[in-house]
C-alpha cells in the first residue's frame, strides 16, 4: 500500500501482448513477486493452482496459455480447469 510521502515501491510490470497498445499489464511488487517465488519453490502444486483460479478470474482470456506456461516452467502437469459445462478445459 501507497503512503503519501513515501517513495514508491520498486514493482514488476509485465505487458501480455507486446503487438498490442490496449493489452492488459499485471504489476506486481517486488516483495510480492520474492514472497510468490517462495511459495512456488515450496509449493510448486500449489502455487500453479493458485495461479491457474488467479488467472482464470483476471485474464479469462489467457488464463490457458499463461498456466500452461507456468505448468512447463515448474515442470508440473497443467491443472484443469471446469468450465460451464463441466467439461474440464485444459
């Protein structure tokens, strides 16, 4: 959280699609982003499952894409996820 008079934090950006001006960036704090690295190197499972339902709610449209990324990354199967119709989507 911001305080006024205070600097602000160092943070990571990350823009999903570079060939596109309007695609969404995520920002993270380089505090939160050493506290996610910790947990996932403890958690690997966890922290992919974590991610995949994050994903899901705040990039519906690459939440596929950036949990298989992730999947490959922790070297962990992709999680599925349910879809409307009950059929898992991978």
């Amino acid at each position: 959280m911001a305080r006024i008079g205070a600097p602000p934090s160092p943070a990571l950006r990350k823009l999903l699609d570079a060939e596109h001006d309007d695609s969404p960036v995520i920002e993270v704090s380089v505090t939160r982003t050493r506290h996610l690295i910790d947990g996932a190197e403890h958690d690997p499972a966890g922290f992919l499952t974590s991610a995949d339902a994050w994903a899901a709610r705040h990039l519906p449209d690459y939440a596929s894409p950036v949990t298989a990324a992730l999947a490959r990354a922790l070297s962990l199967p992709s999680p599925g996820r349910t879809t409307e119709a009950g059929k898992a989507r991978r």
